[in-house]
C-alpha cells in the first residue's frame, strides 16, 4: 500500500470514517470526517485506489497542483499498491507482444485505468454492463482479428466473464477477487478457448494484510467446500460409496499438506511484496523474455537514478497535506462532531414538503420515456399543480376578504406572461412561416415535409443525443402563436437552428441537407419579399393620408375665401344702395328694422334715459 492508503484503510478499518479535507463543512483545509455504510465496501475500495473516492482526489489535486481536480500522470500508479505493480508488469509484457485481458469489479475503477493507459499510450477496448450488445460483437471481432493493434482489454468481471472467446490473449490479470470463486474462473476461461495457441499465465492481485486477503480466504474455502462436497458426492449414480469415500480422504490428505507447508512460508512471505526478478519469473514464458525483463527492469531504475526530481515509486507519508495526517486524538474528536451531528442534526431548519399526489405513475412514466414526450408530461403536471394553487388561493382569498392581508409567499416571483405582440407583426410571422413550409420544388415536391414534426426519442434516440436543442416547424409556429418571439429576428434564429441540425445529423449531400439548404434561402427571401410588400403598403397609405389632407386644407381655403368675399360685399353696400337711391329716387326703398338698444345693468337710470332721447331724436330726422 502507498501512505495514503495506510492511512485512509487505518481510519476506515477502526472507526468506519473516511477523513476529508472539512470542504463540505465550510472549513477547507482543516480537516473532518465522513462517516460511510458497508465498511468491506469501503475497504475494497482504498486496496483498489483512493482515488475511487472523487474529494480524495479533487484535494489531493490541489494540494499537487493539478488543474480541474483530475490527477493524471505517474501521481496515478504512485498513489496506489496495485497500480504500481501493474507498471511494472505491463510495459514487459507490451514489448514481448503478449497481450492481456484485465477484469475489475467496479466501473469506476476501470475510468481510473484508462487515464493509466493512456498516460502509457496502451491501446484498450472497454467492455462493462453498460456497454450494447450489438457493440459487444464489434469489441471482440476487433481484438481477435489478426494484427490487432489493442494491448488491453478491459472488461468487468460480471459482465464480460461469461460467453466470450478471447483467445487471442495468453495473460490475464485478476485485479480485484469476486466473492463468489466461480466468478473469477469463468473470467480466466475467456483465454481458455478453443484456438488458444499460446501459454497463458493468470495474475491475481491482492493487496497485503488487507480485507482482499480474507476475501480470497473465502472464495478458496467455498472452492474447498464444492470439491469436498459436490465433486467427492459424485452424483453421477454411477460411483460406489468406497470410491467416494476414497476421494474425499484423497484431499483431505492433500488439503493437511498444503496448510503445512504454507504455515512455513506464509509466516515469512505474507508482509513481502514480490521483488522484480520474483516478478519476472512469474510472468516470462521462456529465459530470453526473463533476461529481457531484467535488462529492462535495469534500464528503469537508472532513469530514475538519473532524474533530479525523482520520487520514491510509491507515495510517502511526507508528501501527504496537512488534513490528512491527523492522530488519534484529533480523529477522535472529529469522529464525535460526525456523531453529534448525527444525533443533534445540524440545527433547525424548515423541511421541504414533497405532494406527490399529482406526480407521474410508473405505467405513465414508462409510456412516456416509450413515446419520448416525458418533458411535455412533466409540464403539464406541473401546469395542473399551479392550477390547483391558483383555485385554492382564489378561495382562501374569499374567505379572508375584509380580514387581514394575506403574507406574500417567499421564494422566486411567478413568472409574468408575455404581452401579446402587435397583429401585424404576428401576421407578418405567420406569412414567413406558411411561405416556408408551402413551398414546393419543380418536381411539385413540399420540402419542409420531414421538418414539420420531428420523430420521438424512442423512434430515433441517437438524433437527440446528437443535437441539443431540437427543434420543428410544429414548435416555431406554437411559439408565433404564444408570442414568444419578439420580432422576426428571433423567428429567424429558431428556423436557422432547424436547418443546422438537420445539416448537422445528416450527411453532406443528401436529400434532407441538401432542402434545409434551400429553406434557408427560401426563408430568407420570403422575409425580404414579405417585408418589402408591408413597407409598400404603408407608403400607399402614408400617400392617401397626404391626398386627405390635402383636400382638406383645400376645403378650408375656399371656406376662408367664401368668408372674405362676403364680408366684403356686406361692407361695400351702403355706397352702391346710394348709387341706386340717386338713379331710381321714384322707387320704395326697403325698411330696415331699427335695432334695439342694447341696456346694460351697469347704467344708471339717466344714462338709460339719453339714449331713449337720442333715440327719439334720430327717428324725427329721418
């Protein structure tokens, strides 16, 4: 184990914590700890690497200067027992052409392994349970053609150690024990196959003094059990009972050997690591691979030697941060915070109630996700929910009219609607659009046909994985007739996005990349001809308003001439009905009506008086 494993397996395998760098409790730097359920989970874990655990390595690479909280490199194999010892072995065996087949228990851990083999430039196929079935066969045929170029496989023990035929590798390596025995030999039989040419060699990988140990204890003691029990029963009804109890004393016998002579060695052998030569017998199939694995081994440690920054091939307490290198006392004190918060919570704070009333059955679910239309479910619960609270407010607020104002609710503000855009500009949208989607080729063949509505993610799922804003002429003109573009700017943009995608998913030069090309042109010279057309029409009606006014101003000049005209005729007629007194002095003149005197209440009684005197004076000249 490297120190960093030490100390993380020490903690975890007393106290069932895993000590962090205090981040998640605001106290970055100063360490804490975090209390984790299924220990031997746990355990396996740190033995596999610590870095299975995602703040252990974020922390760590900041404390080594490592950007976006990943850690690449050799800080990978030199944080981890098992890796380190995989470096030592896979380099040997890629420049002696043997090529391997590496089963691990946890996806996580096969991430890990491929930022480890491409930090050494090994081609690798992956194959785990998420991978198709349809790429299952395509993953195979690449590694077993003749000349393949992949060094690795990596497959995980569940999925990929039953059914497959590998035998174009002759090394497999075990890195982490299954509990169940049978597990780990279906995956060394994936190399057993007919047209196995080759030896192959089986590398388990077990991490010393640690729970994998008694891990591996347990998987050899249910192998003992199924030779003692299944195969020594030997239910063939064929075998007597002398021959079955024959069998069974055969390996009881051999079993007492074996304890015996491994009671002598595993007491000086079980804290030893193997060195590079015990390694190198392990792996080399012949004496020259050996003495090239030695030479190589050499050349290794002369790199190092010669390096000025070199560092031991396994990390070292010295080199841990501050956080982490805590002891007992300190660890325990941050083993009763975690156990506080635990029993005490951390303070009050007001619980979230979840309704569930209105949520989605599982049938509706799965036909949703069935139909690809789960979005549009999920908005219209919703939109049934804000209608509920909408009649629950509208009563609760009948019912305290007069009373007391109603406490405004915390949280976001509901979202306004959107003011309805003028009908010309919606008209104008609407013109655009039906030009677009009408338009047909010189084969009289509608275009916009496979753009109107797309298919649902279960009739074409790789189209939506692909493009991440999808859209069809269905939801621009729901989104004309909602108001939701603004001007036919925003209309453009939501149709140029439909004719990128469709560019995008099909290839070059096909029937629908080729009509998306076309639409865009076509779009673009309806909004010029459209635009064009209303620009004409108002300076029409900008003319006729200017001809309106026009004859109105007309109208109002004749009016002001008629006026002047009259007046001047009222004004001239004392001169002329002289002229005619003097020719025609025979003839009636006309009488006028005297005009009544006009009495203001204001005069006096005498000023009233004088002019009925002036009056009467008036009437004896005439």
């Amino acid at each position: 184990m490297s120190a960093i494993q030490r100390v993380l397996y020490r903690h975890m395998q007393c106290r069932g914590i895993l000590l962090t760098d205090g981040s998640e409790k605001d106290k970055k730097g100063k360490g804490g700890a975090k209390t984790l359920m299924n220990t031997i989970m746990q355990l396996k874990k740190i033995c596999n690497h610590p870095y299975m655990f995602p703040h252990i390595e974020e922390s760590f690479a900041e404390h080594l200067g490592f950007p976006n909280g990943v850690i690449s490199g050799h800080e990978l194999y030199r944080a981890s027992g098992k890796f380190e010892l995989l470096d030592r072995i896979l380099p040997k065996l890629h420049v002696t052409n043997h090529r391997v087949l590496l089963f691990c228990q946890m996806t996580s851990l096969m991430t890990i392994m491929e930022d480890y083999f491409a930090y050494r430039n090994f081609l690798y196929l992956r194959l785990d349970g998420t991978t198709k079935s349809e790429d299952r066969a395509m993953l195979l045929k690449k590694f077993n053609e003749k000349g393949s170029q992949y060094f690795v496989f990596l497959l995980s023990t569940r999925a990929g150690g039953l059914g497959l035929n590998l035998q174009a590798a002759d090394t497999v390596v075990i890195f982490d024990s299954d509990w169940n025995p049978h597990q780990d030999l279906q995956a060394q039989d994936r190399a057993h196959r007919i047209g196995q040419k080759n030896e192959v060699r089986v590398l388990r990988l077990c991490t010393v003094n640690s729970v994998e140990e008694k891990i591996l204890a347990a998987a050899k003691y249910k192998l003992n059990v199924d030779q003692k029990v299944i195969q020594a029963g030997m239910f063939d009804q064929k075998s007597s009972s002398h021959e079955r109890r024959a069998f069974l004393q055969a390996i009881l016998e051999t079993e007492e050997q074996n304890e015996e002579e491994e009671k002598s060695q595993v007491a000086m052998e079980e804290d030893e690591v193997p060195d590079d030569e015990t390694l190198n017998q392990m792996i080399a199939r012949n004496e020259d691979e050996f003495e090239l694995f030695m030479s190589m081994d050499l050349d290794r440690r002369r790199e190092d030697a010669r390096n000025p920054k070199r560092k031991p091939r396994l990390m070292e307490e010295v080199e841990l941060p501050s956080w982490i290198v805590k002891d007992d006392a300190e660890v325990e004190r941050l083993t009763c915070e975690e156990e506080e918060e635990k029993i005490f919570g951390r303070g009050s704070r007001r619980r979230g109630d979840v309704d569930y009333s209105d949520a989605l059955t599982e049938k509706q679910w799965l036909r949703a996700v069935e139909d690809g239309n789960l979005e549009e479910m999920e908005e219209e619960i919703r939109l049934k929910k804000s209608r509920k609270r909408r009649r629950r407010g509208d009563k609760d607020g009948g019912r305290e009219e007069g009373g007391e104002k109603a406490k405004k609710r915390r949280g976001r503000p509901p979202a306004e609607k959107l003011s309805p855009n003028p009908p010309k500009l919606t008209k104008q949208m609407n013109a655009i659009i039906d030009t677009v989607i009408n338009y047909r080729d010189g084969s009289n063949r509608q275009l916009s046909e496979v753009f109107v509505q797309l298919p649902s993610r279960k009739e074409l799922p790789e189209y939506y994985e692909l493009i991440r804003k999808p859209v069809d002429f269905k939801k621009i003109k729901e989104r004309v007739r909602s108001h939701k573009f603004r001007s036919v700017s925003d209309l453009e943009k939501d149709v140029m996005l439909l004719c990128h995608n469709a560019q995008t998913f099909n290839l070059e030069g096909s029937q629908i990349y080729e009509d998306s090309i076309v639409l865009q042109s076509v779009f673009k010279s309806a909004r010029q001809r459209i635009v064009k057309e209303e620009e004409s029409e108002e300076d029409s009606d900008d003319d006729n308003e200017d001809d309106d006014d026009e004859e109105e101003s007309e109208a109002e000049s004749n009016s002001v001439r008629v006026k002047i005209l009259l007046g001047k005729k009222e004004s001239g007629g004392s001169s002329i009905g002289a002229r005619h007194h003097n020719k025609d002095k025979g003839k009636k003149r006309l009488s006028r009506s005297k005009a009544k005197p006009v009495v203001s209440d204001d005069d006096s009684d005498e000023d009233q008086d004088d002019n009925n005197q002036s009056e009467e004076s008036r009437s004896e000249d005439e």
